[in-house]
C-alpha cells in the first residue's frame, strides 16, 4: 500500500483469485475501519497472520502485473538504502492515477472526450462520475 508502513499485510483471496493473481497486479484494500486503498500484490502464501484477522480483498484492479518482479526488487532495494517503507516507494514511483485511494475525486472533463467506444467499465465510470455530487 501507498502508506509508510513498515510490514506488508496479507489478505485472503478465494481460489480462482489466488491463481489469477500475480505478483505486481494492484488490488484495491479495504484499510482500517472505512478506507479503501490500491495495494501492489507482493507475494502469494498460505500463511494466515498472527496478530490480526486477514480481510478479503475489494477487487482486482489489473488484467496482469502493472509491476514487474525486477522492478519489485528494484524497490526493495531502495527501501533498504534510503530506510523507507516499500509504500513510500510505490507512492514515488507510481503515477498517482495507479494510486487510487478512497478519498479520490474523479472529475468529467467537460473540454475533451474520446471518439472511441467505451468498454463496459469505462462506460460505467463514466456515468458515475457524470451523476456524482460535488462535495
């Protein structure tokens, strides 16, 4: 995640999401009591944790590693040089659109719109944010 934290957390997955995953694929987390966050899969394991309850994941937010494993050992190693959190490095590395939060705004831009068709997501995004309140 995003955060300066100095562990990673696990989170359960059912089955066909355990093997759909990969490492480097963003997830989107529930944190704490009301936040979502867009977390990096780090690794696959069946050890459940100790100390708290693991909660299952929102949603899988990519088709394939938005990151590779190079890069993710690239970043491990800049954690330990410069004495950071992997979340520092991934919130420095990463354009913050691949960085949604649960505080994020989206806004419709009103000057541009593609003349292309819009996948179903896309469509669904945008009809969100075309019906949204501003706050």
């Amino acid at each position: 995640m995003p955060i300066p934290l100095q562990k990673q957390f696990t989170y359960e997955v059912s089955r066909a999401e355990a093997d759909f995953l990969s490492p480097g694929m963003r997830v989107a987390v529930p944190f704490g009591k009301s936040k979502i966050f867009t977390a990096l899969v780090y690794e696959k394991h069946n050890k459940p944790p100790t100390a708290y309850e693991a909660k299952e994941i929102h949603q899988i937010l990519d088709e394939s590693p938005l990151i590779t494993e190079p890069q993710l050992k690239f970043w491990e190693w800049i954690s330990a040089y410069y004495m950071c959190s992997l979340g520092e490095v991934m919130r420095a590395s990463l354009p913050s659109f691949f960085l949604l939060e649960s505080e994020t705004v989206i806004r419709r831009n009103d000057q541009t719109f593609p003349n292309t068709e819009l996948s179903e997501d896309e469509r669904a995004i945008f009809s969100a944010v075309q019906h949204q309140t501003a706050i």
